[in-house]
C-alpha cells in the first residue's frame, strides 16, 4: 500500500469514531442533557470534541473576510476569482470605494498550507490597499490533463496574475515564493512587460539559504536529492479528481511543521481541552480557528517540492547567479524600476536573518534610494507577517514602501 493510500485509509476509518464523538458531544451539550450537565458531563464533552477535532482537512478554508474600515467608513468586501488557472486563483478582496488604490499582489506560499494563513497579513493590507491573493489550488484536486506544475509554472502564474491586474501594480510575497517573486520580476523586468511591478516587499523569504543555516535548511542538504523523491513523493489515490498525479502531500509537510515545537503543540491543544471543559469560549474559539487552519493542508505538485528543494536549499542557484527561467538566463541586474523592501525577524527560525536581506546584492541594478531593509526586532517567522508587531511596526513599513512607489 502507498504512502497516500495508507494514510487515506486511516482518515477513513476514522470518520465513524468522529461521527460517534460528535453525537455523544451533541448529546451531552444539547437541551435535553441541560438538568445533568455539571463540571464531569463538561470535561467528558471537551474530550468528545478532542476527539472529534482529530485529523486533517484538504479543503481550503474561508477568509471569512466581510468587512473592512477605508477612510471613516466600513465597506463590504466581495471575494472575486478574477483569474483562474488549472493550479491557482487570483483571488480579489473587491471594495466598494471612490478613491483608487494601490493594487497589490500578495504572494502566498506553496508549502503545505493554503493561502488563507495569510489572512491576518490581507486583512491588515486591505484599508489602504486594493488587495490580491495567489489562491493556490490542491493537487490531489487538479486533472492529470492539466500536466505538470514546476517551479518556472509558479513563476509564470506570478507574471500572468501580475499582467491580468495590468501596470502599477506591486508584489508582496511572504515566506517560500520570495524567491520566485524576485525571478518574475527579473522576467519582465528584461522583457519590458509594462506590468512589472512598482514596488516589491519580500517577508522571511529564502532568498540564500547559505546564510545563517536552519534545521530546515539543514534538513534540505542531508539528503540526496533522490532520498526526497523516494520518500516524500506519493501518487494520489482513486477518487480525486488528481487520480495518478505525483505529490508532496501535506500531510507530510505539516507532520515536518509539527515535530519542530511538538511541546508547543501538545500543550496548546492540552489547554484547549482545559478551555472546553471550563467554558471559557473565547479562548477555545482562537486556539480552535488557529488550529482549523493551520490542519487544513494541500498537497504540491511533485515537479515544484522537487525543484524547490534542488533550486533554493540545495544548489543555491538564485544568490550564485545560476537560476534560469523557461532555460534562459537571468540578469537581475535589469530590474530598475520595481523598489525592493526586504523584511525579517529578528529570532525567525525557519528563514534566518541575513537570509532575505541577501536579495538587495542580488538586485545591483537598483538604485540605493530604491531600496530598504527592515529587521522586525523580537519576532519569529510568523510574526513577520501575522500579529501585533506586523500590525502595529511592520505594516507601516510596508505600507509607506508602497504609497513612495505607487
């Protein structure tokens, strides 16, 4: 039996004792339970619910995104797929407003989780901007009709989404797709596309794993490449509409996530239980939203984990000047019209300091006033781009990055 195969087997025999877990927490919390509720018919509940919570989701959550504040007054936002490709949406937060604004593409990673993680980083953008997303599709959930989807396929969707929004438009790519960004604008940067962007913003991205190694960038090169392809690619089972197609799957990458803070995230859900059985619905409501998303994960086309890991973390092509595009060499030296904002975090463990930064010696070819760096001091990964410092320190950076070049 395969990877796939084994793991689709145990989610499916799981589905009954989920199902009995939330009858038994329905029954329990119900109308017709209310005179025998006390604190064990509560804790016995919460552990229902545990178990009902038990297990993975492949199915893009909500933004849930309805409102938002421009100017003195609160206008609706309309979630609009204004272009859709075989293996990614470019997703619209249109806004009912008067006053044109700068229209941005957030570029959301392909790395096992859907774009909704960056739901704190758009809800933030959208005040001030007309904002975009990379809504990228599953795998498991794309026809084999469709072929391949690689690393220059990432790429090319990042062009195509950018020319679809037309000129003046900017870039704002968090984590993993920094370095794709930064190749799609050299691509049109040396075809003279008159989309390029005006500005770029580069958050906690891999630009030269060299630098400051990490246990994942250690990962990466403790193996052949010819381990990963052996032991982390699988064949998507019969019943998806990807039948036969060759992925990354999440389940993989997220279990990778978890075991690096495993006491983090044992605790959590140890205090969840503890939120459940005493009532306190505020706090179970964030750790349990927290947790929808973060268990709701895609799998990647095997030709994009496989060239990544080679391209980026391995061979180091894009800071050594070997990285191609459709097998055509890059000069990076050509953009000089796209301003670069690089941002990182001062205890990020995933991409370390000095990592992102790395793309300002890349892009020689810009002038020093056209480009800026940020050290968000006292902040891992995700605080780069999610909670109260992105928010209240790191935002106004970008902000103001894109309001000089827009």
């Amino acid at each position: 039996m395969t990877m796939y195969r084994a793991y689709q087997a145990q989610s499916d025999m799981m589905a009954p004792l989920k199902l009995s877990a939330h009858m038994a927490r329905r029954f329990l919390t119900g109308p017709f339970a209310a005179p025998f509720q006390n604190a064990a018919t509560r804790r016995l509940a919460a552990a229902y619910e545990m178990v009902e919570r038990v297990g993975l989701t492949h199915g893009r959550p909500d933004f849930d995104l309805k409102t938002t504040e421009v100017g003195n007054r609160e206008v609706q936002i309309t979630e609009e797929a204004a272009y859709v490709l075989p293996f990614g949406t470019l997703l619209h937060f249109k806004k009912d407003v008067d006053v044109p604004q700068p229209r941005v593409l957030v570029v959301a990673p392909l790395s096992g989780h859907f774009a909704t993680l960056l739901v704190g980083t758009v809800r933030t953008l959208l005040p001030d901007h007309d904002v975009f997303i990379t809504d990228w599709h599953n795998a498991r959930d794309v026809s084999l009709e469709h072929g391949a989807f690689d690393f220059d396929g990432y790429v090319e969707h990042v062009i195509k989404f950018l020319e679809f929004m037309g000129p003046g438009g900017h870039l704002v790519a968090v984590c993993q797709p920094c370095v794709q960004a930064l190749v799609a604008a050299a691509v049109m940067a040396q075809d003279g596309n008159p989309a390029q962007p005006r500005s770029m913003t580069l958050m906690a991205g891999p630009i030269d794993c060299r630098v400051n190694p990490t246990k994942v960038n250690e990962l990466a090169t403790s193996k052949p490449m010819s381990w990963f392809e052996q032991n982390l690619i699988s064949t998507v089972p019969m019943g998806f509409k990807g039948s036969g197609r060759k992925v990354y799957p999440g389940f993989i990458q997220l279990s990778a996530f978890v075991s690096m803070n495993v006491n983090r995230h044992l605790k959590a859900h140890m205090d969840l239980y503890e939120a459940l059985a005493d009532g306190d619905d505020e706090k179970a409501t964030t750790t349990k939203n927290f947790y929808d998303e973060y268990f709701a994960v895609l799998d990647l086309a095997a030709e994009f984990y496989l060239e990544t890991v080679q391209y980026v973390f391995q061979e180091y092509r894009l800071p050594k000047g070997e990285l191609t595009f459709r097998g055509n060499k890059l000069d990076f030296n050509a953009i000089r019209r796209t301003a670069l904002l690089t941002v990182e975090g001062e205890r990020d463990d995933i991409c370390a300091l000095g990592q992102t930064v790395a793309a300002h010696d890349i892009c020689s070819g810009l002038r020093p006033h056209r480009k800026r760096h940020h050290m968000q001091a006292g902040v891992g990964h995700y605080g780069v781009f999610s909670g109260r410092k992105w928010a209240g320190q790191v935002y106004p950076i970008v902000r103001n990055h894109i309001l000089a070049s827009d």
